[in-house]
C-alpha cells in the first residue's frame, strides 16, 4: 500500500482476539433455552453487527412474539453469559503474533485505533493489557449506527485526527467491509472469518500486514 497510509484502524473481534467464539457460546445458551435454531452458520452473521441487531437475526421469525422490553432483557441474558468469558481472559489470550504486529506498526509510526461495535471493547483490552495500547478507540458505546454504517470507523479516523483516505480497516466480517470501504477506506480483510468480499487486500493472518505496511509512515 501507498505511504499516504498513516493510520490503521482494527476490528475487534475477530481480529485483535477471538471473542468471537464467546459470543458463540453465549448467544447459542441463550437460543438453546429458548428453543430456537442455532448454529455456527447463522452466528457468521452476527459478526460486526450490534447486540440489539444480533438478537433480532438469532430470533428470526420468533422476533415478533416478542415485545421490546423481553427483547432488552434477553439481550441483557446473553451479555451477562458473555462477560462471564470475558471475566476468564487474560493477557496471555493476546497472541505473541498479534502483540508483535500491533509493536512492529507502532514502531514503523503508524497511528493505531480500535474500530468496535462491542460496547464490551473497553473491558477486552483491559484484559488482554492493551487498555493503553491504542492511540483511540472507537467503540459501540460511542455510536449510533453499527457496521455496515461507517459511524465507528469515520469516529477512528476523527478521534485521530486524519482523513479516511489515509487510514486503513482491519476487518474480518462482511459487515465490517462494508462499513470501511462506504466510510471511504481502503480494507484488509482477514480471511479467517470467510467474510471479506470487497477488500483491497486479504490476509491469511494478522502478521501479514508487516509486509503490506513496510516503511515509515510519516
Ligand atoms: P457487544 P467487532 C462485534 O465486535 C461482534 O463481532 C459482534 O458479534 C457483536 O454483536 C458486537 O460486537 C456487539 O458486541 O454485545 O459486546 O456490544 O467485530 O465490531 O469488534
Ligand atoms: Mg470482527
């Protein structure tokens, strides 16, 4: 990529950590219990996508017995089983690759940001010991709209003061593409979650952006 890039914006889940898999098991206890269909097809598409917006695809034709006040509550029921994961992390479920990319960028003088829809994101990087870590983070407390609007990626890029054309998404979900490349940014797409039509680039895995991202970038 060109040395207009000053800045990298990553995804959460799925890319700086696997929560991905907590979000699994909590919304399939939470389906389990209500008697609803669940499984690891329907969860690809709760990637990137709010709470609120999950419960609604996770319930499907079942959404409307329901009314908004025990959709709250269930949404609430799947973030309490949630954190319970959350609680269990430590820094050692940041993988040594991850924590020496995230370095080696720093490094090279590139701005680095976080781009959530998790309002849980603050506690994550608290527990993998990255609450310091990143020159902004832009999380879905902050946001109104969740991907595949570009709100939290547009706030990234403000919050770091520079322009979305000289930024770069990290992002594994279809969401999330969406989201960087209608926000005006140029996106790598971590293949591991099978999701990254309309990326720029794809990676196999996050080490790979030391080679996309070689010199210095001021
Ligand atoms: P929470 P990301 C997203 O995180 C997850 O991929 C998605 O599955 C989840 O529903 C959403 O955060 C909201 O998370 O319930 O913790 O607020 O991929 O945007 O980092
Ligand atoms: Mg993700």
């Amino acid at each position: 990529m060109d040395n207009g890039i000053r800045a990298i914006v990553f995804d959460l889940d799925g890319v700086i950590c696997h929560t991905d898999r907590y979000h699994y098991l909590a919304w399939k206890a939470l389906a389990d219990r209500l008697g609803i269909p669940f499984d690891e097809k329907v969860n690809q598409r709760l990637r990137g996508v709010s709470r609120r917006e999950s419960l609604e695809i996770v319930l499907g034709e079942r959404s409307t017995a329901y009314s908004e006040a025990e959709k709250q509550a269930l949404a609430e029921e799947k973030n309490e089983i949630y954190k319970t994961y959350l609680a269990a992390m430590t820094p050692d479920d940041l993988s040594s690759e991850t924590r020496a990319t995230l370095q080696t960028l720093r490094q090279r003088g590139y701005l680095l940001a976080i781009g959530s829809s998790s309002k849980n994101t603050r506690q994550i990087l608290e527990r993998l010991g990255l609450g310091n870590f990143f020159d902004a983070v832009a999380d879905g407390t902050r946001i109104t709209r969740s991907k595949p609007d570009p709100e939290v990626f547009l706030l990234a890029a403000s919050l770091l003061g520079v322009r979305a054309e000289e930024a770069v998404v990290v992002e594994d979900a279809a969401s999330g593409v969406q989201a960087a490349v209608t926000g005006g940014f140029r996106v790598v797409g971590l293949c591991s979650g099978g999701n990254d039509p309309g990326a720029d680039i794809t990676i196999r895995r996050l080490s790979d952006l030391t080679a996309i991202f070689g010199g210095d970038a001021l």
